[in-house]
C-alpha cells in the first residue's frame, strides 16, 4: 500500500516525539509517533497499522488509482445522489440599503409570479417522482418580503412530499429583520428547518453596513428576533467584515453572551469578507477594503483572528470537510425569480452565466463555468484538492473577466490549515471538560 496523496503532517505542539496526519479527503486527524511515520515511509508497518491507517484514508492500495478516483469523483457523487437543491430567489426585493450587496446593480421590486411559482413546484415534484430528497434555500432580495409566496411554495411541495412518502425541507437566508416567532411558527409545519442570517459585527457597525431603507439601523430588530426563535429552529448567524473593522466583530461575540444569546441558541457563527459586486464593483471605491481573492494577507489573518475569538467564547464554527463548488454537482441549482437557472447565486443577473430556465431546462455549462478547470496536474497532485476543487469562480471570474482557471488555495491553506486544526483540537478538549 502506498502513502495517499492528499494528507498534511505537522508537528504536535505538545508533543515534540509526535506528528499529526490530516487527510484532506476524509479531513481525518491522527496524532502518531516518529517512529511510526518513519515505519510509514519504510514499509515497516504491523498488520494492526497498516490496516488502521488504511481504514482512515492514510494508506491506499495504489496513488495512481487514488488521483482517477479524485478525477471522476464528481461522476460517481452526481450519478448517486437522491437529493436535488435548490436556491430559490423568491424577490429582489429588500428592507435593508446595505451599500455593499453584490446584487446592487441589478436589485429591484421583482418577484417572482404565479406561474414562474407553479412551474417551480412542478419541477420539484417531478424530482420527487424520481426518488429524489428536495431541498430548498429560499434566498432573495429578502425572501421573506414574498412571504405569501413562499407559503404557497412550501405548501404544494409539503403536502406533495406527503403524498409520495418523500421528503422535502427548506431554509431561509434572510437578513433576520421578519424573521419573528409569528413567521417560524407559521412556517415550520410546512419544512422551515433553519435560518441563515446576519449580524455584521456590534451596532455601529452593522447598523452602518446594514441599515433599513429608511436609514434606520436593523441591528436590534435582528437581535430581538434571534431571542425569540433560537428555540424552534437552528439558526447560523453570519457577518460581513472589511479590512478596517473586523478586529470590531469580537465585540459581537461579547454583546450576545451578555444579551443571554449563549453558544448552545446557535448552530453556527462565522464572519466573511465583504467581496466586490457582481459586477466588480465596490460601493466606496477602495478595492483594499474588500476581498476580491482568497489569499490577500489581511483576509487570511482575518479569518484566522475571527474563528479563534468564535471558539475562544464557544461558538461552534464551520469545519473543513471535503468540499466544491456548487457548478461540480448536477442536482444543485439557483432559481432566479423570473424562472432562470444559474450555478451560483452570485452569477445571478448575468445573462452570459444562465444556463437555462425552469421551462427550457438546464443546458450544458461545463466549459463556461471552468467544471473542469482543476482537473490539471497541477490540482491533481495538490494535497488540498478535496478542500477546494477549484475554488471559488466567482472570485476567479472578478480577476480575469472570464473563469478561465482555478481559484488557488494553496497560499490559503498553506497559512491556515495547521492552525485550524490545533483550534479544533482545543475546541474539543473544552468541549469534553
């Protein structure tokens, strides 16, 4: 057997005679002895070893074999999927004048019509009718500025999947302004199984970065509203952050445990750079201040900084796990509000980047969204290809006008990815106490 590819070794912190193995493609952690990596790379392994390591990923038959699997992965997750997503922009709709919102240029009172909504749920239902687990991120705009919409949407497909034995759930990404406990409780006997909203950083900021369209701040409406549904659904709480204020956002943090908003009322809190519009712009000019590439320097002590200042307080954070671009899988698709199907919700609005509509289908997007971009040598041999795949095309297209290539993590992970995982390991040391 053959040592696999995709795996990291860094030295234990605590432990001078020992290493961690991470396996990038199981995102399994190992922490073994010198002398047993040295057995690794001799060969010298017992039977009990080489059957451990090779359980959890470390060892493979053949390194050849392992990079065609790699290679095609896509094709085998695709053909044995049952479960079919979909984000659905219900509006464009929005309470909130956030001067950032990549949706800028194209935002507007547009929501979608009845028969766009029924067309929607008929395809929905014909995946039902293949078997298939639907899933449903109601996006905007606000979605719930289309609530009457979004009630006859979850309904005909809650009382479809009923009918067929099936399943069907659905989330909300919502700035958190009309997300009351009226509105929840509503909304769950029809398959609200969680929310995504946003808080971006402590007040004076976020009442900044996200006011009403009346000028007046949302921050304490948000808060209000995270207090009176934390218990019926699993809320993550998101942020956008600047070069200039993310050292800010630990203030959040701080404001929420001392509003009784404890780790356990969350089921996820992570903060992301501020990116540029869609169309490559940015509202104050200062391309700087804002993330148009994953491995600026700022951005990666940012990142680093705010997920430590996250779990130093208790808040469980996103892991690494094995991960892709949503272009990579065939049963993910975004549903603009006039019936248009994109790959991305930031490709929205982009006539070049539509790649059909619920009445014509999907066509074929393969090479004008890079799919398989990262199947180079150069992506193929990079032991964090299962982290990335490519990365992200938005962020490749804003470089180059075009996606013609990979977003890189190299220089990303080769900053972050040690750090990472000693922060989780602490984590979960303090969990366990």
């Amino acid at each position: 057997m053959e040592l696999t590819r995709y795996m990291k070794t860094f030295p234990s912190r605590t432990r001078p005679e020992r290493v961690l193995l991470y396996n990038t493609r199981r995102c399994a952690l190992l922490e073994v002895s010198n002398g047993l990596l040295e057995r690794i790379h001799s060969d010298a392994l017992s039977e009990k070893e080489r059957e451990t390591l090779a359980r959890l990923g470390f060892l493979v038959a053949s390194r050849a074999a392992e990079r065609e699997e790699m290679r095609t992965c896509f094709e085998r997750i695709n053909r044995d999927s049952r479960r079919f997503r979909v984000v659905a922009a219900l509006t464009l709709d929005c309470n909130l004048a956030c001067p950032y919102c990549y949706e800028g240029n194209f935002r507007g009172r547009f929501s979608m019509d009845d028969a766009t909504a029924g067309l929607l749920v008929q395809r929905l239902i014909e995946r039902m009718d293949e078997g298939k687990t639907v899933s449903v991120s109601f996006y905007g705009g606000e979605p719930l500025m289309a609530l009457p919409m979004l009630r006859r949407i979850a309904g005909e497909l809650s009382a479809a999947a009923r009918e067929r034995t099936s399943t069907f759930e659905f989330n909300l990404v919502t700035n958190g302004t009309l997300l009351t406990r009226g509105v929840v409780e509503e909304l769950l006997p029809l398959g609200l199984k969680g929310a995504k909203l946003t808080l971006d950083g402590p007040p004076a900021i976020h009442d900044q970065q996200r006011p009403f369209v009346s000028g007046r701040g949302s921050f304490d409406t948000i808060l209000a509203n995270i207090k009176a549904t934390w218990d019926l659904l699993a809320l993550q709480l998101g942020g956008n952050y600047t070069r200039h204020n993310y050292r800010q956002f630990p203030e959040l943090l701080d404001m929420l445990l001392n509003e009784a908003i404890t780790p356990g009322m969350l089921d996820k809190v992570f903060f992301t750079p501020v990116t540029p519009r869609s169309d490559g712009s940015v509202v104050s000019g200062d391309i700087s201040a804002v993330c148009a590439c994953s491995d600026e320097p700022w951005m990666i002590d940012a990142s680093m900084f705010l997920r430590a200042e996250i779990l130093s307080r208790g808040f469980d954070t996103p892991k690494f796990k094995p991960s892709a671009c949503m272009i990579e899988f065939e049963n993910d698709l975004v549903v603009g509000y006039d019936g248009g199907l994109y790959k991305c919700p930031a490709f929205m609005g982009d006539e070049t980047l539509r790649i059909g509509s619920l009445a014509e289908g999907a066509g074929e997007y393969g090479h004008s969204h890079g799919s398989d971009n990262w199947k180079c040598d150069e992506c193929l041999d990079c032991s964090y290809l299962p982290l990335c795949f490519g990365g992200c095309r938005f962020l490749r297209r804003l470089r180059t006008g075009i996606i013609d290539g990979v977003d890189c993590r190299r220089t990303y992970f080769d900053a972050t990815l040690e750090e990472i995982i000693v922060q989780d390991m602490a984590s979960r040391k303090k969990s366990e106490l």
